[in-house]
C-alpha cells in the first residue's frame, strides 16, 4: 500500500478460477473467511464482490467495477505467476487496457513472468519501481514490478499444512 500509496486494498475473494482445478481447494466460506481474518476492514477490504457480480472471468469483474465505482481509481494487484499465465486469460488485453498493475514477486515465477509473452507484449507500458507511486494516476496498460521480500511456500502447501490464516488464500 505504501509503495504504490494506495487508499485501500480489496482482497477479491473469487467463487472459482476458470484455470484452475477445484480438487483441493478450499471451499469459497472458507477463503473469504481467511482473507477476513487478514483484513482490517478499513483498508485492507476481504470482499465477495465478484460473487454477488456474478462475474466468472477477470475481465468481466474489472468491467463491472469500473461501471459500479467510476470515480475510483483501480490497480489490479497479482503475483509474478499470473504475469506468467495473463495470456491465458480470457481478454487479457482488454484487462491491461482498462486498469494499470502492480506485480508481486513469487518465487521460481519472476524470470519467467519477466521474459513471457505479457511482459514482453507490455514492455514499453512498465513503469520503473521508484515511479510506483504514480502508478493509480496513470493511465493502461501501465505497470510494475515490484521486488521485495517472498515466501518459499505455495498457497497449495499452505493449504496442505493447514496454514492458518493463510489456508485458503
């Protein structure tokens, strides 16, 4: 929030992911109530929004924020491996054009996500890290890459391991 001086942080907590398999995954109560117990509900928001859009693709939610929340200012936050697979998601391009980005390191991702078909598509809209901050007044495609601190374990394993707050998310 500091770096890119956001107001607030929603965590989407999504009913499913079209790319992803459901073995496995925790129930959609159980993650929203995960994400719940990390938010303060002042700036870090746990929603099921997407749930009660109705929405099932990423570029159908960004729309329909934008609709529903035309003063706001998005910046759609992920991790270095959905940079990787962004190509395989339905309007990938329409997603990038509507909302600029921030990417989160995730290890064994960032050399991939950095030299794939996205970033390489985008590299003359990223942003280096110390212009973060003007990152929400910048129009898309616009984004980032932001380098920090990275844990080794995957949400599966956290999963796995009954990771506490982090089971789910």
């Amino acid at each position: 929030m500091r770096r890119l001086r956001l107001q607030q942080v929603w965590l989407l907590v999504s009913p499913g992911n079209p790319l992803k398999r459901a073995d496995g995954m925790a129930s959609f109560s159980d993650r929203l109530a995960s994400a719940r117990a990390i938010a303060d509900g002042r700036r870090v928001i746990a929603t099921d929004i997407e749930a009660r859009l109705g929405t099932r693709y990423t570029v159908d939610t960004v729309r329909a924020l934008r609709r529903r929340f035309p003063c706001a200012r998005f910046v759609w936050l992920m991790g270095a491996d959905n940079l990787e697979q962004l190509p395989r998601w339905r309007g990938w391009r329409d997603i990038v054009g509507m909302v600029p980005f921030a990417v989160h390191p995730r290890p064994s991702y960032n050399q991939r996500a950095l030299a794939g078909r996205a970033a390489r598509r985008l590299r003359q809209a990223r942003v280096s890290e110390r212009r973060a901050a003007r990152l929400v007044s910048l129009p898309a495609p616009a984004w980032v890459f932001l380098p920090g601190a990275q844990h080794q374990a995957s949400a599966t394993a956290l999963r796995r391991a009954g990771g506490g707050i982090e089971r789910g998310i």
